[in-house]
C-alpha cells in the first residue's frame, strides 16, 4: 500500500493506436527521431568538446543544450517505444515518479538555460567590448551549473508536492508520459486544490519571467543589428541570432499549447498530437536548426 492513502502500483499511460499494425508503425516512427536526436545532439556535444575553436560561451551553452535535450527525449520517448512494442499501456509508480522528476527537471533547466543563451547573445550584439569581463569561462559554467541546480530543485519541489497528494480518481494517464498535470488530475478532492493550483501557479511565472527576458533581450538585439551600418555585420548579428530565437519559440510555443489549450476544443487525439509535439520534437529539431544555420559547427564536423 502506498503511504499517501492510495494503493496504485502502476499507472496506465495513453496508448498510441490499438491496431498492432499501428502500434509498430508508431514504434519505428519513434526510434526513427529517437536516433535522429541521438545523433544531432550527440553530434553538436562531441564537435563542441572536441573542437577547440569551439570553445566559446556560445558553444558552451549549446552543449548543455544537447546534453538537456539527450536528457529529455531519453526520459519519454523509449518507454512509449517499449510499451508500442509489447502491446502495454503500464507503467511502475516509481517509474512514473522517476519520469515526472527527470522530464520537470530537464524541462524547467533547458527553460532556465534559454534565458541564459539569449543573455550571452545580447551581451555579444549589444555589449561587444564588455563580452570577455561579463562571459569569462567562470561565469559560463557558473551561469550553467545554475541552469541545471534551479531545474533540480524545481523538479523535486514539484514532483515531492505532486506524489504526496492522495491519488482516488483511477490510475489511467491521459498523456504517453507521466507528468504533473495529468497525475494532478488524478488527486482525490477539491480541498487539494489551492495545493494544486499554487504549484502550476509557481511553474507558470518562472517560464513567464524568463519569456519576458528572452523577448526583451531580442527586442534590444534587433534595434542593435538594424542600426548597424553594414549589410555584412547585420547578416552575421542575423545568422548568430536566429537559430536561438528559432528554438526558443519552438520550445515555448509548443509548450504553451499543450498547457494552456481549453478543454473545450481538446479531444484524445489532438492532445496525444500536441504532447509529441511539445516532448518529442523540440529535442530532435534543436540540433537540425543549429548545424543548418551554423558554418563553424559544420566545419568542425
């Protein structure tokens, strides 16, 4: 039995298709893009370590936003594989623990590291001679350990608040991952409510404090780069600039679809299409988007 009242054992995530035929079209479309990713981040990780001429604040960050982004797919995605395979929706409640924990924390540190990567980007457009003093390497792994630690303890706050709450209202998860909302939607009655809306409450602010800097730093950034007299400087502000902000919209806006859409237009199938999108893609399609922009990634490569 489980200390908090209820006595679940397992949880059952949302299946992708009940035909078997499916399940294994699902199973080979997923390892397709778990191996994609695998290979993009892994790719960015080791040309960023091995690369000297890489060793810049820039790339630095970038390879913790590989390691996140392994972290994150790795956390969802191969569970959903195991389960299409063997025909199964189950899921252990310590691996459920342990999957809200890793995919809260891995998420809310890539969140944090974001808003690091747009501050490095404007101190390189909108402060150039104060790059060196204000990014040394101390002040990048600095910045970088915090990115990761506040993730951490973000996650276990969240995660330790979420599990202790008594789970009444069946074990079946509408998501093919375990994550806080939907075990919240589990917890037996309204009087947990003010514990359970403080917390989404907490996590909405932090994502929309660092939306806010990261749109202010890129409002600075542009009136920079447009001010700037040559076509030459301002493509290479532009091409420095970009993948980020291609990324940091991708990860916030899919994010905020599958957070925020209202029940009243979501049914089983779009919110299984809208938690793909917002798991699964971002740490695929990060690695594509800096490697096709980026002419000193590809040439370490």
């Amino acid at each position: 039995k489980m200390s908090n009242g209820s006595s679940i054992t397992q949880f059952l995530l949302l299946a992708f298709a009940d035909t078997r035929e499916l399940q294994l079209l699902h199973f080979w479309l997923f390892l397709g893009i778990y191996l994609a990713a695998l290979l993009g981040n892994g790719l960015i990780v080791t040309a960023v370590a091995c690369d000297h001429r890489l060793h810049t604040p820039m790339y630095f960050f970038l390879l913790n936003l590989s390691l996140l982004d392994l972290g994150s797919i790795s956390t969802t995605l191969p569970k959903a594989m195991a389960n299409s395979l063997w025909d199964t929706r189950a899921i252990s409640y310590l691996g459920c623990i342990s999957q809200v924990l890793f995919f809260a924390f891995l998420i809310s540190a890539e969140n944090f590291l974001l808003t690091i990567m747009a501050y490095d980007r404007y101190v390189a457009i909108c402060k150039p001679l104060h790059y060196g003093s204000l990014l040394g390497s101390r002040a990048c792994v600095h910045m970088a350990a915090a990115a990761w630690g506040s993730g951490f303890l973000t996650a276990l706050l969240h995660t330790a608040n979420t599990f202790s709450l008594p789970l009444c209202q069946g074990n079946g998860l509408g998501q093919f991952f375990c994550e806080i909302p939907q075990i919240l939607k589990l917890s037996c009655s309204l009087s947990d409510y003010p514990r359970k809306t403080r917390v989404i409450v907490l996590s909405a602010c932090f994502f929309f404090a660092c939306f806010i800097f990261i749109v202010l730093s890129y409002v600075q950034i542009f009136r920079a780069v447009l001010r700037m007299p040559l076509q030459q400087g301002r493509h290479k502000a532009f091409s420095m600039c970009l993948p980020l902000l291609a990324v940091v919209s991708l990860f916030m806006s899919t994010g905020m679809v599958a957070h925020l859409m209202p029940p009243s237009i979501s049914s089983p199938s779009l919110n299984l299409v809208v938690d793909v999108v917002y798991s699964v893609v971002p740490p695929a399609a990060n690695a594509l988007i800096y490697s096709m922009r980026n002419q000193e990634l590809k040439d370490a490569l």
